[in-house]
C-alpha cells in the first residue's frame, strides 16, 4: 500500500535524533566560524546519550525499510547542523567503495578504519576518466605519484581509497583504487581547504610522492586492464548509487531547518502561511514561502523514492540521479529564496540562515554536479551510450 | 511504514487504464478536439469498465470497492496520459458520485447513487466555479438562503463539466452563516437554466456548461450531509488531486512523445537528442514527473487516512500546474515548428495543460 507514514518506531529513532541535532546546532556557528578546529567526537551534552545504532534495535517487518529511513535519519542529522554528521561516523566515501568493491580480506583488514576517497584532482573533476596520478607496478608494489584535492574528511580519515591509472593508455579501463593508510611514506596532506560553506567539515588536499603500497592494497585485487569498454571503473562507479540521494538527504535537512526558521519568523511577524487559500488572499511572502516548501517536499520524495527502489533491491541508478539533480537545485533555491523572504535578518550572522545558504551550496556539485546526474538521467531515457550522449 | 507500491487492485486498475489509454483515448483525441465532441461508444464502453460506479456501495448497485482516493489518482494519471479532456469526460460523473458517498446521507445516497451504476454514461456534475476573474474556490457568490422547509438557491456557475446532460448537479453555494454548503440540484428544477457549451483553450472535447440558478427551491432533505453540511475542504482536496493526478499523466504523455522524437530529428549531423541542450529539457522532464507523482500520492495518501489533506494538496497544486505548464511548453519547443503545426498532440497537450492548471471540480479522486 503506498503510504508515507512513519510507524511509532520510525518516529522513535527520528525524535531521538532531532533532538541530538538540536545540541549539535548549539554548537554550529562556533565551528563555522573557528574552523581550524575540529569538532570533537562527542559533544559535552550528548555523551550519555545512546549511540546512534542502539536507537535502531526492536524494528518491525512493519516499519520503513532501512534504505529510506537512512534517509530520513541523514535529513534529521544536517537539520541540526552539517557538523553533526561527522560524529560517531561509521566511516568516510571510502568506506562506502571498501564495502562495494573490496575483498574479503580487504574489509577485514581496514573495514574498522574511517577511510576518504581521493578521485579529484586539480586538473579533473567531473569527468574521473582523466585522473592523471599514476600507480606503476614494481614487484610486490605499486608506486603512486600525483595530487589529488577536495578529498572529504581528508585531514581526520585513517586512510583513504585513491583513485589511479595503471595504464594512461587505457582510458578508463586503466582506473584503478588503492588503499593507502596515513603514515606511508611518500603520502602527505597538504593543506586544509578553506571553503565558503561546510566548514567544520574538513576537506584536504594531497600529494603522492613515490609512494609504495602493496599489490594486496589495489581494491578488489583485479590487475587486469579490459581491452575494451570501461573494465573495472564501472564498479568503481557504483559506489556512488546510494550515495547521490544520501548527499541530497544531507542537503536536504539544512534547507529543511531555513524553512523551519524562516516560517518562524514569518509567525513573530504576524505574517500567516494559510494552506488551501487562494493567491488573492495570501501574502507575497507568504506565496513564496509556500512555493518553495513544496519545492522541498518534492525533492525529498524523490529521494525517498531512489532509497525505496534500494530496499527492495530494485535497480535505483536513473532514480538516484533524479533524487541528486532535484535535490541539488531545491536546496539551493530554497536556502536563497529563505533570504529573500526574510530581507535583511536573512543575511545577519546573528542566524544560523545564512550559513545554511553556504552550506548547500555544495550539495548540487559534490558526487556528481547536477548537469552530470543531467546526462545520466538523459542518457537513460535516451538509450544513449556515453559516446551517443557527451 | 513509507511505501510507494500500489496494492495489487490498483496495479490491475492501472494497468487497464494504460492499455484503455493507448488503446482508445490517444487514438480519439486529435479528432475529439477539433470537433469538441466526445464519441458516445467510447463514453459507453469506457463506463462499463466501472471506474465511476466502482467504489459505490453495493447495496446502491456500485461495485462495492472501498473508497480509495489513490485508485483514482493512479486511475487519472494513466487516463490522462492517453488524452486528458477524454479521461475527464469519462470520469466526471466520479465527483458527483465520491461527493455523496463522501458526505451524503443515507438517504442522498439511497435517492441518487443507482442512478449512476446503470448500464450507460450518465452524466452528473459539481458546479463550484463562478464566471469572475481570478475565481477562488472559497469565496462563492452563490447563495442559499432557507426559507421554511426548503433552500433557496440563486448564482451563476461556470466550467460544470457534462452540464448539457447531466440529469443532476451538485452546486456548491455559501449558507446564511458564510459557511459553504452543497445541494442536489435536479436539472428539472424551477429556475434552473443551463446554457452551453463554454468555448474552452483546453479540453475542448469535454462540454462545460453555464448554469444559471433563480430562486431555485431545493428542499431540506437535498442539503449535501444534511443540516451538519458537509467537508467542502475535502471536495475540493478530492478534486484538486484529481486534476493534479492528470497533470502528471499528461507530462508523461509529453515526454513520452518527445524522447523517440528527440532521437529521430537530425541537425546538424546528428540526433537533437545529442544535443545537451535539448537532453537536458528532456531529463527535467522526467526529474519533474517524478517529482510531480510523489507530491501527488502523497495527499491522495492523505485523503486515503482520512486526514485533512489541505496542505498536502496545496503544495502539490500550485507545483504540479506549474511543472506540467513547463513540461508542455517544452514539448513543443524540442519539436520546433512541428509543434506548432495540429499534426502533432504537443499543442493540444500545451492548451490542456494550461486549461487543468486552472480548473476547479472537474474530476476528483
């Protein structure tokens, strides 16, 4: 039956963690504004509160799939702050490809690691086919050599999972990952980036220098490079199926806290949102309000939709794509049309507003820039290959 | 639990409506336009797959299927995606039907729904709009005053789909207290005049009608629930997602029509759909159909539980229209001149898309 109640359950979990979003935001503008600290893993308040993962036992065949309520969970975290989710963290992106393309022995070996990803580098970025650092095989090794930047949690991360070409000849197909923990030799962070939004989280740049990893550290193990096609890139690729509507569930609860605040001060204001009026008898403000809360809910259908697909093991690749496009354009419009609605208050560093307008703006650009998931989604409906559609 | 699968009836339901849709309601369309005439073998044959009489209580003769808002949202969408003025000719006598098993009394119920679980289309309809600009649904012009045993109905109303023939209207008017009430209106009745067909952009197959009411004497028993009223918000959130739901159809119809069109037209070596600029109308196309659905089944869901729909279905009405006007304007614009020319249904979908985005009561779910 199509429904989008949540059962006492699912509300359960999600209280509890709103409520924990609520310390988080406390401390929100402190490391907005201090961002050469990092926030620590466990906030004062929230130290004897039960873990994250203990809040999830008892559930029903009944309840919501695990996939969206993951959703739901993410949107109620950054709904606090965005800083919140770097804490109890199960890990980085790099732990997500660990999971998806690593072996057995290689999950076991540092599946207990927080593990970044590094694909970007200072001449690519969108398009991962041109990575140019090189992995060059020597005896048991492979040597790594070039710069990689805007690796997320890139500072704190145990280790990171970085993107090479064994072969610059091959194109893709030449793409492969390597494990490669902090303190190899030949592996430095180079700086800490400064950013406009997202500021406590940390995002570094890195340089590989002649840097020795074992064979065994080349994710999944598979040396050979396909003669045609893109060979193991594709499964490199595959990390990001659940991750596109997870960043647009992360974008998602910030522009969700500008709604709230804003409909707060509509209401100090005297300002009424009416639901069911008509436009004659609604204030501008408020019409604008309205438009772009619908915006919202309908973005984040979407992403509850691609995590659907997810729980019941349906292919979800053109969904994911339409949850990250749509929720990358909402929660920018939202943020900014937040600020528009709220005039002058709307840009004082008194609110946590107009950090919540930077914040987003990266959702639209990370994993995948809105006019990639563009092409995936017309590439998908076209039938068109990668060389039919550019 | 969050859930977007549809029970296996409506599964079945959806899948009749899609094959009915291509089958019949595509093909008729183009001429059912140009002549603003549905064909009556249609009305019939579409009428005995029970889409209206279905959620009627078996007692009055309907199919006795639980009253399902849902069914008639993905019902609507898959009608609609064949041609939205033939789905909501076929569905309109489904508001006047929902509107008494909604809110009637036993007795409304007993005296008017066998009349629509006969073997042939039985027109009936629900007249809210009023002819102003910038009509709102909750400021009604119309009034009933009461006047001993009986009500006393005068106004105009405009847009009543199937007026011309419908045996009986529902006419939604504002009581002596400001507050809005609805009758069962015989067409027989003493003052009422029905003229017609108004001239439409859109939908022009399906007649509107213009009903006039003077002084038009209903009695008691005819007041919609009785004297407690009836949940006018409801109706109007019934109906509202109807319309939206068709929205959605429509957007699909045009994106289905452009993509194998995309693909085909060649310029400048290759496919326009090659083209970023015309693949990427395409794929908003398909984000904003998406997204447009989920808005829509999440107040029909809400109607369903029986909770007050009213902001669900705010947020999806005002975003749904806007979404389905772009959506239509793009399909013609990927068609370039052909969209223009009548040969192709882009042009009529861009006047349909217009004309659903403004319409009040004309289908419900």
């Amino acid at each position: 039956m199509i429904s989008f109640d949540l059962t006492e359950n699912d509300k359960k979990v999600l209280d509890a963690i709103r409520e924990e979003s609520l310390i988080a935001r406390k401390y929100a503008r402190h490391f907005d504004e201090n961002e050469e600290e990092f926030p620590p893993d466990q906030l004062p308040e929230a130290k004897d509160r039960p873990g994250f993962y203990s809040l999830l036992g008892g559930r029903d065949v009944d309840d919501t799939g695990m996939n969206v309520l993951g959703m739901l969970i993410t949107a109620a975290q950054t709904w606090g702050d965005y800083s919140v989710r770097l804490r109890r963290n199960s890990g980085g992106l790099g732990n997500s490809a660990l999971r998806a393309a690593g072996s057995p022995e290689q999950q076991q070996k540092w599946g207990h690691l927080t593990l970044a990803m590094a694909i970007t580098e200072p001449g690519c970025g969108s398009d991962p086919s041109r990575v140019k650092t090189t992995a060059t095989k020597d005896g048991d090794h492979y040597v790594l050599n070039g710069e990689k930047i805007f690796v997320t949690t890139g500072c704190r991360a145990d280790g990171v999972v970085a993107w090479a070409t064994v072969d610059a000849n091959a194109g893709r197909a030449g793409i492969k990952s390597f494990l490669v923990e902090k303190g190899t030799p030949g592996f430095t962070v180079v700086r800490k980036e400064k950013k406009l939004g997202i500021r406590a989280d940390d995002t570094a740049a890195y340089l590989f220098e002649n840097c020795r990893v074992p064979r065994a550290n080349l994710l999944g193990g598979d040396e050979t490079v396909a003669k045609e096609g893109s060979g193991g890139f594709r499964g490199v690729m595959k990390t990001f199926n659940m991750t596109r509507p997870a960043v647009a569930a992360i974008g998602l609860g910030i522009s969700q806290a500008a709604l709230d605040f804003t409909r707060e001060q509509l209401e100090l204001a005297g300002i009424d949102v009416k639901y069911g009026a008509s436009s004659a008898s609604q204030s501008a403000l408020a019409q604008k309000f309205l438009e772009l809360e619908a915006m919202q809910e309908a973005a984040m259908l979407t992403v509850m939709r691609a995590a659907w697909l997810a729980d019941r093991q349906e292919s979800n690749n053109l969904e994911s794509s339409i949850a990250k496009a749509k929720g990358g354009q909402a929660v920018r419009l939202v943020t900014q049309g937040c600020i528009e609605i709220l005039g002058p208050l709307g840009v004082s560093r008194e609110h946590l507003l107009e950090k919540w307008f930077r914040d987003v703006r990266i959702t639209d650009i990370y994993e995948g820039t809105g006019q990639i998931q563009n092409l995936i989604i017309a590439r998908t409906i076209l039938g068109y290959s990668r060389n039919e559609l550019r | 639990m969050i859930s977007f699968e549809p029970t296996e009836e409506q599964e079945l339901v959806r899948s009749t409506a899609r094959d009915l849709a291509a089958e019949s309601l595509r093909p008729l369309a183009r001429d059912a336009d140009e002549e603003s005439a549905i064909p009556a073998d249609f009305l019939r044959s579409t009428w005995q797959l029970g889409f209206v009489s279905n959620q009627i209580p078996e007692a009055f003769g309907g199919g006795g299927a639980p009253r399902s808002p849902m069914t008639g949202a993905l019902l609507l969408e898959e009608l609609a995606a064949g041609d939205a003025a033939l789905a909501l000719a076929a569905l309109s006598p489904a508001l006047f039907a929902t509107t008494l098993v909604d809110h009637g009394t036993a007795k409304q119920q007993e005296r008017y729904l066998p009349q629509l679980c006969g073997a042939d289309f039985q027109a009936a309809s629900v007249a809210i709009v009023e002819p102003r600009p910038a009509f709102d649904a909750h400021v009604l012009r119309t009034t009933a005053e009461s006047r001993g045993s009986a009500w006393v109905l005068n106004g105009v109303k405009s847009f009543v789909a199937y007026g011309g023939e419908a045996s009986h209207f529902i006419v939604v008017a504002t009581d002596p207290d400001g507050k809005p009430a609805a009758f069962v209106v015989p067409r027989e009745a003493h003052g009422v005049s029905v003229a017609g067909p108004e001239p439409t952009l859109g939908l022009r197959a399906l007649p509107f009608a213009r009903l006039e009411l003077k002084n038009v004497e209903v009695p008691q028993d005819d007041r919609v629930g009785g004297p407690a009223g009836f949940d006018y918000a409801r109706l109007l959130n019934c109906a509202r997602v109807g319309i939206a739901a068709a929205l959605v159809g429509l957007s699909r119809a045009v994106m289905e029509y452009t993509i194998p069109y995309a693909k085909e037209r060649v310029a400048f070596g290759e496919a326009i759909a090659q083209k970023q600029a015309i693949a990427f109308m395409l794929s908003d196309m398909a984000i904003e159909t998406d997204a447009m659905r989920w808005l829509v089944w999440k107040a029909a869901a809400e109607l369903e539980a029986g909770r007050d729909a009213t902001r669900a279905t705010h947020l999806m009405r005002s975003y749904v229209s806007a979404q389905a006007m772009k959506i239509a304007d793009n399909g013609i614009q990927v068609l370039g001149g052909h969209g223009f020319i009548r040969e192709h249904p882009v042009e009529l979908w861009y006047r349909h898309a217009r004309t659903l985005g403004v319409l009040e009561g004309t289908a419900a779910v």
